[in-house]
C-alpha cells in the first residue's frame, strides 16, 4: 500500500510538473535550463524532500551533488520553489538533502537561494 502511494505521488508530482509552464522563473538561476527540466531531473529525491526520516536514494545524492558543484543555485532555486511546495515538497526538509546525502560543499540552511 505505501509503494502504490509513493508512486502516485511520484506520479501526480510528474504530471504536474510536465503540465506547468515555467512555475517559477528561478532568476535565471538554472540559466537557460527552465527549472521544470531540472525539477524533473531531481524526481528521485522526492521522498526524501517531503520526509526528513526517509532515507535519501543513491540516484538522488549522485543528482544532487553534481548540481551542487555545477549550479548550486539552480538546486536552491528548484528547491524553494513555489511549484515544489504545491508538489508537497517542504523546502526546510528539500534542503537538507545535500547534508543527507554528506556532500561536502553544500548550499545549505540560509545560503540557499542567496545571492
């Protein structure tokens, strides 16, 4: 029951995030890249992003800690987003992720999504 829940979610996250058109502009954050192209890059951490007891998936942390080191901003903006909240996202959990996941340079607590 909790995997056909987790999949609908993952699911429901997908179509919403494939149907939205440009939910947040980012600031240019993930330059030409619309954020709902990396949004979807970072479906496997869902779970993670929404439960700080879930434990944060391989594929995930590999994801996560290229953009960390590519564009550490674009994460935070796809991260504070008001579409991630809508998708069930709780940004205060979403950007524990890279500390989970034990990156090392990490955009974390109050410098994500600072200038």
């Amino acid at each position: 029951m909790k995997s056909n829940m987790k999949t609908c979610v993952v699911a429901l996250f997908l179509v919403v995030l494939v149907g939205s058109k440009g939910f947040v502009d980012g600031a240019g954050e993930c330059g030409k890249t619309p954020i709902r192209s990396v949004a979807t890059s970072l479906s496997p951490c869902l779970s993670a992003a929404g439960n700080a007891r879930a434990k944060v998936p391989p594929l995930c942390c590999s994801k996560v800690g290229a953009m960390t080191k590519t564009a550490p901003k674009c994460l935070c903006a796809v991260m504070l987003s008001p579409f991630a909240k809508q998708a069930g996202i709780n940004p205060a959990i979403a950007i524990t992720i890279p500390k989970r996941c034990n990156i090392k340079k990490r955009p974390a607590g109050k410098k994500c999504g600072s200038k």
